[in-house]
C-alpha cells in the first residue's frame, strides 16, 4: 500500500517537537519526581491526549479552521499562556516556601487530575495547533485518502507515547527521585522560570 507521504520524515519532524524540552516534558518531569511513576505516566497519558486530539483536528482540517478565525487561535494563546504562567507561581512558592507542595505533590495529585494536567497543558498549547497544522499541510497531500491520514496520526500518536513515558519512567526512577530530593528548592525555581519564560513567549508570538 503506497501512503503517498513521507513518514520517516513526518517522524523525525514531530519527534524533535516532541522530545526537544518544553512545557510538557517540563511537567511530567516535575509531577514524575515528586508525585512518582504512576502519576507521572497518567500526565504523560494526558499529554498524548492532548497531542492525539490536536493531530486529528489538524487532519481533519479543524486547524485550519482556527488559524482562519484569530479569536479561536487568540483564546486558545491566552489560555495557554495563562497556565503556563499559574504553573510558574506555583513552582516559583514552593522554591521560596520548602513546606509547600510541589507541581506533583503526592498528597495534593490523585492519578486523574495528573492525567487532566498533561491534557490542559497540551490541549492550551496554540504552538501544538501550528506544529500540527504545518505538519499535515506540508507533510501530507491535501487530497491524502483518509488511511492515509489514519497512518499518519497513529504513527505520530505511537511515537509521542513512546517519547513522553519515557520521559515519566525516566524522571521517576528511585536514582532521579533521591536527587531530586536534595535539589528540590533549585529544581523548582528552574521550573518557574522554565514555565514563565513559556508563558512569555506564548503571550507574545506572533502565531498567524
């Protein structure tokens, strides 16, 4: 079966967006750490949501709905940014407070609203909407039958799961998480600047 579309070019594309540091691998990251595994791979599980459901919106020619109405793309950039930037307070008070709970405190995180986190910050990203959006318009014809569209959007969904449980299985080992233990105060000023940097650029770019 010919899928008249490049794919290892379309993977290589999305896993350098996918692996490459950013808000999502920065929360599950933070909620892996200092919630543990099972957290950590239900906010990656909800990053993969978020990436799936931006994907097929793409395919489906939704993305291209959003970039033709600037307020959808407007509301979804203000959205994003105004996450990001709740997620750099909060990290930013449990830097100068030690007692307060971290982005994934055990006590404060059950297993579901982990998963919600990843999907509200992957579903509030507009640079998902570009990325998705550029990836189907110039990687995949525009008269591309649907199992090739269906290919495309497994295989990347495949591979985003693959990388971003990586990073949850990775971040929440017994070695990383005893180090993280000694570096907890510094690990979480980073995540604030990290987030409100992110918050910055969002609120900022130029996304049309």
């Amino acid at each position: 079966m010919s899928l008249a579309v490049n794919l290892p070019i379309i993977l290589s594309a999305a896993f350098i967006a996918t692996a490459s540091p950013g808000p999502a691998t920065l929360g599950i990251a933070s909620m892996s750490v200092g919630a543990g595994r099972r957290r950590g791979v239900a906010m990656a599980l909800g990053v993969v949501t978020g990436s799936l459901a931006w994907s097929a919106a793409a395919a489906l020619g939704l993305g291209a709905v959003m970039l033709a109405n600037a307020w959808l793309l407007e509301a979804v950039r203000y959205a994003g940014a105004g996450y990001l930037f709740y997620l750099a307070v909060k990290s930013a008070w449990s830097a100068f407070h030690p007692q307060a709970p971290t982005l994934g405190a055990t006590d404060v995180v059950t297993t579901g609203e982990a998963y919600r986190k990843g999907l509200l910050l992957h579903l509030t990203n507009p640079k998902a909407i570009l990325f998705f959006g550029a990836l189907y318009s110039v990687g995949v014809p525009s008269d591309a039958p649907s199992i090739t569209l269906l290919v495309v959007i497994l295989a990347v969904g495949l591979q985003s799961t693959l990388i971003f449980l990586t990073y949850a299985l990775l971040f929440s080992s017994g070695t990383v998480a005893r180090g993280f233990a000694r570096i907890r105060r510094m690990f979480d000023g980073l995540l604030a600047v990290a987030f409100g940097y992110a918050s910055f650029k969002v609120l900022t770019a130029h996304l049309r």
